[in-house]
C-alpha cells in the first residue's frame, strides 16, 4: 500500500531567525503523521542549496556539520549542531529548561531531530500544536549562523 501525503506547505527556515525558533505552521492537528522533508526547490521551483552555515567557512546541510563538535546547551542535545530540529508548542524565544524536570528539557514541548527527512507521530489530538523550526546550536552562537533552508510539510491521517 502506498501511502499518500497531503501537502501542507513549502517553507523558508532561515539559519539566524527573530527568536531562535521560525514558527513554520501555526497549528499542526494531531492524529496524523507529520512528514518534513527539506527540499532542493524553493516556493517558485527555483533550484536552491539544501546548505546553510553554522559560522563562517562552515557549510553543512540539514544533517549537520561533522566538523562541528556537538556540544551540551545546544537547543536539541539528541541531535547534530547545525542539523534541521523541530518543536511542536511553545514560542520563538523558547530554550531548553535548565532544571529540567521528568517531562524533558522543555516540559511537555515535543523536540526533535529533523535532519534531511522526518516523520514525527502524532497520535492523539493532544499531541498538536504550533510548529517551529530551527538550526540547532547554543543560543549564543546564533549570530553566526547564514543562509535558510526551504521545507515541505506534509501530513498523512490516521
């Protein structure tokens, strides 16, 4: 059986954004898969670069950079510094929890690796909520980071 996605959007994620975190959909319903999958096209199917930078002399796709080291602090410790990560609830100045209690770093926020392509189950409907992205990295390293990736939501029901 092949499954067939439902196209939500196709989004800009700039690598340095207002806050730390792009606000990509203002409400994802839960009971579905959720597919964010980085693409090669822009919203005008102009073909762009799936690269953006860290810092300075440092390209790396939705995957990361390998020769940046991933250190603690970043906003996702579960993934590469300067990967794709998602979020779902919360805002834009959201930072993990420094005293982190049983629900996790953020609370009962949903953080996650994206990388090239995610699916991300969304079970219940209680599991929905506004979704953001971002290149991970520790707060004061934004500064540093170029570029933006584009991104194509999707969702299949359950």
């Amino acid at each position: 059986m092949t499954m067939v996605w439902q196209t939500l959007d196709l989004v800009c994620v700039p690598a340095c954004p207002a806050g730390f975190w792009t606000l990509v959909q203002e409400y994802v319903p839960g009971v579905r898969l959720l597919r964010i999958q980085t693409s090669s096209e822009d919203q005008q199917k102009k073909k762009v670069p799936m690269l953006w930078s860290p810092e300075t002399g440092i390209q790396c796709g939705p995957d990361g950079a390998a020769s940046k080291t991933a250190v603690s602090g970043m906003l996702c410790n579960g993934a590469a510094c300067g990967a794709l990560i998602g979020k779902l609830g919360g805002s834009t100045g959201d930072l993990p929890d420094s005293t982190a209690g049983t629900a996790g770093p953020y609370g009962n926020k949903k953080v996650f690796a994206v990388g090239t392509d995610s699916i991300i189950a969304l079970p219940t409907a209680a599991d929905g909520g506004p979704l953001f992205l971002s290149m991970n990295d520790k707060p004061d390293e934004f500064s540093k980071h170029s570029g933006e990736l584009f991104v194509r939501l999707q969702y299949y029901p359950l």
